[in-house]
C-alpha cells in the first residue's frame, strides 16, 4: 500500500472519529439513546477487539498460524488474569515471543 | 468546591494520563509494526485521539487489511464516543467553538472521570485535566514507541510481533472481568468475534474479518428492560 493511500486513510479515520465524537454533543439525546443503538454501541468493542487479537495473534495473511505470538498471547492472559499491571503483561509477551524466535 | 477536592480530580488525572500513556507507546509500537512510519502513528494519536479506534486502525493495516476496512474499523469502535458526548452534554454543556474543542476528548477516561464526580463544577474539572494530561501523554508515549520500534531489529521484533496481540487483549480484558455490566454476555460477544473472524480469515480479504465480526454484537441478545428505563417508564 502506497503512502498516500495510508495518510488519506489516516486523515479520512481522524475526521470521521472527531464527527463521531462532535455528533454526541450536538445531535438530540432521544436519536441516541434507544435501547437498541445502545445495544450494540455497548457490545461493539468486545466482538472488535477480540476479532483483532485473534487476527493478531494467529494469523498471516490468509493463513492461520501457530508461532510466538500465541505463545505470547496466552502468557498475557495468564498475566492478565493474575492481575498484573499493563507493562508487565507486555514485557512478558515480548519475552515469550523472543524465546520462541530464538529456540524454534 | 473545596480546595482538596480539586488536588484529588487533578492527582487523579495526571495518574490516569501516566497509566495511559503505557498504552500510547504500546500504540506506537503496534504502528510501526503495521508499516506505519512515525509520522502516521504521531498523527493518528494527535488526530484521531481515540485508543481502542486507533488499534483497530493500525490492527487492520497490519494484517494486511485494505486501507477501506481500517477506517471502517476504527469508525466502527468510535461509535462508543457518540454516546458519550450524549452523557456529558448536562455537565459540559457545550456551546459554539467550546463544543468543537470539546468534542475532541470525549473518550473513554474522560467521560469516566467526569461522570463519576460528585458535582458539575468537578465534573468539569474532570474532563478538562483529564483529557490534557491524557492528550499530553498519550501524543508523547506514541511517539517514544513508535521511535522505539522503528529501532528494533531480529529479535526484538519477534517481541514486539508477541506484543501487539497482548496489548490488544489488555484492551479488550476489563470487559470479560465479572465486574463489568454483562460480562458473560460480553464473553460470548468476544469469543463469538474471534470464532467469526478466524473462519473468515482464509475466504475474505485481509481486514474484512475484522470489521465482519461484528456480527457477533447479534449473540448479545434483545435489550434488556430493565436496563435502560424508557422516558415513558421512567414517568410512570
């Protein structure tokens, strides 16, 4: 993908996320607040997301693929579920990823 | 208000814009692990100033999404500041060129902040220090991440390939945790997501799973009546 392409992209996202956010406080409360828009701008983020960390993690291309980077997902969950702090989750990934690359 | 209450929001807030900024380098990093120079990556975080949309963003291109399916994306997870700035409408109540410089830090913190004070005049106060020193640090720690990465080679960059997926299910964890309204419905969103987008993986082009898993927002269900009152029931 060209440069060009990426930054009317990079533009192109930025301006539609600040009228997404310049909207809410313009726009009458009632147009957003029904039960359904709420409904789904509540759940959005969760099936977004977690589509991302799956495609992240175990995919390349049109492939699905098993390497460092689920090693290294699912030591962030562990750390995650012990409640460890965001950097430690990241340093350990990292390192698990690495150990991967340099032993396989 | 009282002065040591105004001492606790701005405490508050610049804590909040440390803790945030972790993320902001994280977001660098994932930038230029996606091919994005540092310019692109300062520019989002300045720009668009919306985390989970700027992941999204990046998350899209790096999985060699078109660049269609990443604006897409990110539009998709900013819909959630629209009802913020519904929210905070009694408290800021925005007019004119305020509204328009406003409206750029209705996210995620701020909104949280403002809406848990105990009054409009903290409220505020809320919102504004929260959302400069988030901005501050967010548009630092990017740039200090992406220029990290940028210097990385072999591997570290296995490291930071393992890095990107576990910032991603940092983002997403506070919302599978029990204490957040409807976790378990929010599991089966998650876990619907990810299904989602891993079967469409080796049909569809690059990124289009991404923004198809939101077909999974279906096994969330009917709203709930009782969770949002109607006006009308409210009235009666």
């Amino acid at each position: 993908m060209s440069g060009t392409v990426v930054w009317v992209a990079v533009l192109a996202a930025a301006v539609g996320s600040y009228l997404l956010k310049f909207a809410g406080l313009s726009v009458p409360a009632a147009w957003v607040e029904q039960p359904w828009v709420a409904r789904v701008v509540d759940f959005v983020p969760a099936a977004l997301l977690a589509a991302l960390v799956a495609v992240q993690a175990a995919t390349s291309g049109r492939h699905l693929v098993v390497d460092g980077r689920l090693v290294g997902l699912a030591v962030a969950a562990v750390a995650l579920a012990f409640r460890a702090p965001f950097i430690v989750v990241l340093l350990l990934a990292g390192a698990a990823g690495a150990l991967v690359h340099v032993l396989v | 208000m009282s002065s040591p209450e105004r001492s606790a929001t701005l405490r508050d807030a610049i804590g909040l814009g440390v803790a945030v900024g972790l993320y902001g380098a994280a977001f660098g990093a994932a930038a230029d692990a996606a091919g994005l120079n540092v310019w692109q990556a300062a520019s989002l975080s300045a720009l668009m100033f919306t985390g989970a949309s700027q992941f999204a963003f990046v998350g899209v291109l790096g999985a060699g999404g078109s660049a269609l399916a990443a604006v897409g994306g990110a539009l998709l997870l900013g819909t959630r500041n629209t009802v913020y700035g519904v929210r905070l409408v009694p408290l800021l109540q925005p007019r004119g060129l305020r509204r328009v410089g406003l409206a750029h830090w209705v996210i995620d913190e701020t909104t949280a902040m403002a809406l848990a004070a105990p009054d409009r005049a903290l409220g505020r106060l809320a919102f504004l220090a929260t959302g400069a020193s988030i901005y501050l640090m967010w548009n630092a720690m990017t740039l200090v991440g992406a220029l990290g990465a940028a210097a990385l080679g072999g591997t570290a960059r296995a490291a930071l390939d393992a890095v990107v997926p576990a910032a991603f299910l940092a983002l997403l964890w506070p919302r599978l945790r029990r204490a957040f309204p409807e976790a378990a419905t929010q599991r089966r969103v998650a876990v619907g997501g990810a299904v989602v987008a891993l079967a469409l993986t080796p049909i569809v082009p690059a990124g289009v799973q991404v923004i198809a898993a939101v077909v999974a927002v279906a096994l969330a269900g009917r709203p709930r009546a009782t969770e949002r009152p109607t006006a009308a029931e409210e009235m009666a």
